[in-house]
C-alpha cells in the first residue's frame, strides 16, 4: 500500500448507495469506526431484485485461484478473517471439490491452480460426507474455507448496522450527485445501475436452483469439476439446497431449458437422490463485472465508487469496505484496487 497525504475527518457523514453485500459492508465498517452513516437502498426491505437475493455465498478464496487473479485471494483471506470476528458463527467447515473419473484430468488442473488442500480418498471422502459414500473415488479438502446463507446473512449486517447508529432507508432512490450536496462522503454500490458512472461495467449471469431433499446431507459445498457443466451444491439448511452455475456471459434474467437441465443433471451425477428433490425456486441474478474481472474502487474528490466484484461479492466485501476505511483514516491507497482521479 502507498501512503497519500489525503487523512479526512473521522466525524466525516457518509452515504452510501447500494445495501447489497457491497454497500452494507461498507456502511458497517465506517458505522462501526464512527463515521456517521446513511445507508440507500431503492428496492424493499425484502432486496428480492439485488444481485445478492441469487448469490452463492462461498468464502472460498482458495478455490477461486482456478480461474482469478492473485488479488481476489488475497483480498479474499483478509475477508475470512473479517467474517469471522464480525460474525463468529460463520459457517467455516471447509469446501470440497470432486470430479467423476472421466474428468480426471480437469481434476488434476483444478489441483494443481489451487492451494491450502487435502487430497482425500473414497473413504475420506466418505468420513468427511457420508452422504457421498462410494460416489467418488477422491477430492480436494479446502478446510479454512466457508460459506454464508445470502438471504439470511444480508438482514443480520444490516441490524449491526443499525446497532452501530447507522440509518437504513429503503425504497429510496437516491442519486450520487444528489446525496454530495448534504454529505461530505458518498460511496457509490449500486452494482449494474451505476452504468452512468462506470459505462464499461457489463452484467454476467449467475443461475441457481433451489432444491429440497431429506434423502441428501451435506455439511459444506461442494464443486463438481466438469469441462461443461462446472456445478457447486451449497446446503441451505433444513433439507434445502442451492445448485449454483459458473458464470454466463448474457444480461437475460431467465434460466433456459438447457441451462435448468444441465444444472438438474449435474446434481443427479453428484447424487442420485437429487432426482426424487424437490424444486423450490429457480432463477438468476446479475452481476457487475468490469472488462478485467477485478473489483475497483474509484476515488473522485468525496465520491468513492465501489464496483465490479463480478462472482466474489460475498467474498471480497469485507476486504473492500476495509480499504475503504483505511483510506478514509489514514489516506492509504491499496494499488491493485483503488484508482484515484
């Protein structure tokens, strides 16, 4: 990190656009060091239409390293451990990837790109989820990884914030250049609808399924390595689970047919009971992305935009809003992230 000269007040008033993962992490973290903060959000208290609603919640930096660059699992373990004291019953019994042996080779990439694993055996495997029992023969064992429940996640940050004198309003559309006139600070998290600042930012499609089955009992995700139809099983709870796809360059917001079997294919391989579950919900989510992939934090006079987490956004937030308050404290500049004007 570089060092400027730029240290803003601590009694400074923020407002911050956006209250999906992003943006209420940020207005936590500065709540939480003082700071005076409002918190904007122009859909209902329910978020039904953020990107957060379809969103996995895998902390999984470790795995992330197949496919992203070094920074995302850097920013990526700094976000565990800020989970972890911020809400200490975070979910962190590890991830586990498998792959069936026609796609060994896959296997064998994905466990060379990554690091921090075990290699488990069949009976490994079998220890660790008996559900799995004789379904596969071996797999990589991430055990400082985690996982959240979106849905449920979102609304807990948001009462902390509340807890640390922080304002929530929702249904509120508030604009950046509006909100400059009354604050000396406005962070900008409103993802794809921040296309009037960031004109490059593109929308990349997350689909999910959520099934429901007694039959099956997962006690982590798990990712089936596929050179077509990549799949991560998440356990929601209660005999729920999220059948989740890789990223899908398109802003349509439908499941098509292929995609809905491809996935409900991908669950059956993984176990068999998944054919008997019950569907409980279908549907997809967009996510800001940049032409890198990588997240960004713009700096403009008392304008800070924070965007383009593509499909880390409950990874990556928490080292994000941390960045953003050193920098507000103590003018630190992170330059793999943060760009200023």
């Amino acid at each position: 990190m570089l060092q400027t000269t730029k240290t803003p007040s601590g009694d400074t008033s923020i407002n911050v656009i956006g209250a999906g993962i992003a943006g209420t992490w940020q207005a936590l973290t500065l709540a939480r060091a003082g700071y005076g903060v409002t918190l904007h959000e122009r859909d209902s208290r329910a978020m039904t239409q953020a990107t957060s609603h379809f969103a996995g919640g895998m902390l999984a930096p470790w795995c992330e390293r197949e496919t992203s660059e070094p920074v995302i699992t850097r920013l990526g373990i700094r976000s565990l451990e800020l989970w972890r004291s911020v809400l200490p019953n975070t979910d962190f019994n590890g991830s586990l990837v498998v792959a069936h042996p026609r796609d060994r080779a896959d296997f064998d990439r994905f466990a060379k790109l990554t690091t921090d694993h075990e290699r488990l055996d069949k009976d490994g495997v079998a220890k660790l989820e008996p559900s799995l029992d004789g379904r596969f023969r071996e797999a990589l064992f991430f055990p400082a990884e985690g996982h959240v429940e979106p849905r449920s996640v979102l609304p807990k940050l948001q009462e902390m914030l509340s807890e640390a004198g922080g304002t929530i309003e929702f249904e509120s559309d508030a604009a950046p250049d509006d909100l400059a006139r009354h604050s000396n600070v406005v962070i900008d998290c409103r993802g794809l609808a921040a296309r009037d600042r960031l004109p490059e930012l593109r929308g990349v499609k997350g689909e999910m399924i959520v099934v429901e089955t007694n039959d099956v009992e997962l006690s982590r995700p798990v990712r089936v390595v596929h050179p077509r139809w990549p799949l991560y099983v998440i356990p929601r709870g209660n005999g729920r689970f999220m059948l989740g796809a890789t990223s899908i360059e398109s802003e349509d917001t439908g499941v098509s047919v292929r995609s809905a079997l491809e996935l409900l294919t991908a669950a059956y391989a993984v176990h068999p009971a998944f054919a008997e579950a019950r569907i409980v919900e279908i549907g997809a989510g967009l996510r800001p992305a940049l032409p890198d992939n990588l997240p960004r934090i713009a700096i403009d006079k008392n304008s800070i935009a924070v965007n383009g987490l593509y499909r880390h956004g409950f990874l990556l937030a928490p080292a994000l809003a941390e960045l953003t308050l050193n920098y507000l404290q103590r003018g630190l500049i992170d330059n793999e992230v943060m760009q200023c004007a």
